[in-house]
C-alpha cells in the first residue's frame, strides 16, 4: 500500500504545471469535464502500464546501489526541470473532430505524455519499489488528480492558476527526495519511509 502512496504524491507533483496538465487544461475549456478527465484516465492508464513494466525490468536488471543513485540523480533532474517548466504547443491541442473528442483527448494526451516527465517519474519508482499494481495505479491516480484538480481550478479561476509557487514547491520536493536517495546508499543512512528505495 505503501508503493500506491508513494507513486500517487511523486507522480502527482511531477505533473504539477507539466505540458499535459496544461493539454488537458486547454481542452477542458473546449470539452467537457468529464470527457476531459475521462480521456486523460484511458491515456494514462496505457502509458504508465508501459512504464512501470520498463521499470520493473530496470529494477530486476540493475544492482540496488546504481538504481539508488540513478533514481537520486532522476529526481533531482526531475526538479530541475520543473523548475524550467513546459510549454503548451498549440500543436498539441489541435481538434481532430472525426474521432469525437474522447479519442482525440486521449491519443493527444497519450503523445504528449510519451517520454514526459512523469512517464520517466513513474518509471524511476516501478525500478525502485518493484511493486507493479501499486506503483501502476498509484502513479496513473496520481496523475489523474493533477489533472483533474488544474481542470477544476482553471476553469473557476479563468485559467489563473498560482503557476510559481506549485512549480517552485514541487522542484524543492524533487530536489530534497533527490539528495536524501543519493545520500542513503553513500553514508549507510536507511531512507525515511515515504522516499522511495
């Protein structure tokens, strides 16, 4: 239960101001809200089957020190990036009406999220928790919750989303989960139980 916990909060604040929070963003103001998020579950369950099943193998792969300190160095990467952000390309919300809106969410946000920052999130957890359904639903909930909540928030606030402070609050996370991965295995420290590893 533990894996569902840690996937669901490190998944959820990778996609905090991520470019497919801001896909589903942009077309919950065209769709509705339960196509929207309906669309973003179907797509995210996919992706992240496939990541998890990568990390699993990674995990199984790899010895416990390097995966440690890898995961250590992803999460700090993780926020890095962050911090640096995303975009929204106008490319990515393009409205192919001959597949209704469903499946014109859902392979969007599918694309968009292939090799995303929390598709290599989730991989990084499978590869360190070892725990496929946990981490698989945990990071797919996870995701959905970010969504869900900036679809909510943007359409009351008109899309004013307090953008600095999730970007710099989630980087700090990233950073401090980092620093305290990589120390564990270098000074013999046990890791506290909510970090991953």
């Amino acid at each position: 239960m533990l894996a569902f916990w840690q996937s669901l909060l490190f998944v959820a604040l990778a996609e905090m101001g991520d470019k497919t929070q801001l896909v589903a963003l942009a077309f919950a103001m065209r769709f509705s809200i339960g196509a929207v998020i309906g669309a973003v579950f179907a797509a995210t369950l996919l992706v992240h089957l496939f990541s998890v099943a990568i990390g699993e193998l990674l995990g199984m792969a790899l010895p416990t020190f390097w995966l440690t300190m890898a995961a250590g160095v992803a999460f700090i990467g993780f926020g890095i990036w962050t911090l640096r952000g995303d975009s929204l390309d106008d490319a990515n919300t393009t409205c192919v009406t001959r597949y209704g809106p469903f499946m014109t969410i859902a392979i969007t946000f599918f694309i968009a999220e292939l090799g995303d920052k929390t598709m290599l999130a989730t991989v990084t957890l499978a590869s360190q928790l070892r725990e496929f359904g946990p981490v698989w639903l945990g990071s797919t909930l996870g995701m959905v919750a970010a969504d869900g909540l900036a679809v909510l928030v943007g359409v009351v606030a008109g899309r004013n989303l307090p953008r600095k402070a999730i970007k710099y609050g989630a980087a700090t996370i990233f950073v401090l989960s980092g620093l305290v991965t990589l120390a564990g295995p270098l000074l013999g420290w046990s890791l506290p139980s909510f970090l991953p590893g």
